[in-house]
C-alpha cells in the first residue's frame, strides 16, 4: 500500500523498518508544513535575545573546575575577597601543569617537590571557572619575577577584565587590560569551599602512598 502524506505510518510496515519510515514520514510532514519563500532566507529574524538561557530556563551545570593559571589568550576577571582564597601546599608536575592540593603534614618528606602557593579564584568571560596557584615567597623570603608579576596580575584582575602575555625578554607576565569590556564577571553560584572540591578532589594528596609520590619517588 502506497504511503500518503494523511497516513505518516503505513499499518503494513515491516518492523525493521519502522523507525526509518517513520523518520521519513516526519520529515514528509515538515517540508509540506513549511513556508515557500523566495529569494535569500533571512535568518537574521530568528535572532535568539541576549538573555536566551535565562528565558529557556537553561543553566549551566559546573562539575569540574581546572586548577591551572588562565590561558594566555583568555580575559578573566580574580574574584576579590579573603573568602576567595587561600594559601596551600601544591604540588605540581611540570611535564603536563597539573597542580595537586598536599596536605600540611607531608611538607617536610615532600618539600623537595611542593610549595606554598595562593590559590586564587577566576572566570572567564564564557563564565568557566578555575583555581590559580600562584607561588609565594620561599623560606628565604624572595619571589620570582613571573610569580611577582602574577600577584600583580590578579591583583588588577579584580577589578578589570585582564589575560597575561609572556614577556620572556624581561622574565616576567606583561598584564593586558581590556579597556572596553565593562560587564561584569557572572560567577556561579556555589561557595569556595565548593570551588576547592571541584578543583582538587581528584588531586589530593593525603599520605605518601599517593601514586603520584610513589611515582616521583621512583617506587612505581
């Protein structure tokens, strides 16, 4: 029995066949219920508003959040506030930059491979959060130029939006500011305690049996 465009579904239909048909026959349906038009299509009438995702009820889940410096080509504004940061123990690897939270009982077997780091909090404009470790003095009490520099940088980023460019002629971060962006940061909302979870539950190191310290230890 031949199909026609009143019955999309044909009772004959072999049922291996069916989820095929039946995409056809809607397909079908489509294009009859679609205006004609002539000339370019003018998609600039379906225009979504700028508070699409507030209207549509859509809302961003955030799972996981990177503890690593912003990228180089990223605007991002520090969250200002002493809620919204902290001084820990982080140990990172060089080979790919992933920073793992240590605890403070272990500063002495590891002191070799970690130091004391702040931990700022950040967004980007697409609203992606992240943690900066950024080093703090050693015992002697000095400060590489790039860490200096970054202090600087997240100090400014509290209030405009900035990305960081790699002076590697004067050893430090030249801080650029974006002078036309005036919106400010959506951050989510979720308290830092959260943020820190996010960050490193996955990188936490809590006895030198962690496979990362075994690992650089040469035990595995």
């Amino acid at each position: 029995m031949p199909k026609t465009s009143s019955s999309p579904i044909s009772p004959e239909i072999n049922p291996n066949q069916r989820s095929l048909d039946l995409g056809d026959a809607l397909t079908e349906q489509a294009l009859e219920a679609a205006p004609a038009f002539a000339g370019n299509l003018d998609l600039t009438a379906f225009r979504l508003p700028q508070n699409f995702n507030a209207v549509g009820g859509v809302k961003k889940l955030i799972t996981s959040v990177p503890g690593r410096k912003p990228g180089t080509q990223t605007y991002f504004r520090v969250r200002p506030g002493d809620d919204w940061r902290m001084q820990a123990l982080i140990l990172q690897l060089k080979e790919d930059g992933e920073s793992y939270f240590v605890m403070p009982q272990l500063a002495s077997e590891l002191a070799s491979e970690c130091r004391p780091k702040m931990l700022y909090t950040y967004v980007d404009r697409d609203g992606n959060l992240g943690i900066w470790p950024v080093n703090l003095p050693g015992e002697d009490g000095r400060l590489d130029a790039w860490s200096q520099s970054a202090h600087t940088a997240a100090a400014h980023a509290q209030a405009r939006w900035v990305r960081l460019l790699a002076n590697r002629h004067v050893g430090a971060y030249d801080v650029i500011e974006a002078t036309n962006l005036t919106e400010e940061p959506k951050w989510p909302e979720m308290d830092f305690k959260k943020v820190l979870n996010l960050a490193f539950k996955e990188r936490l190191i809590t006895s030198m049996s962690h496979p990362i310290v075994r690992r650089l230890r040469g035990e595995i």
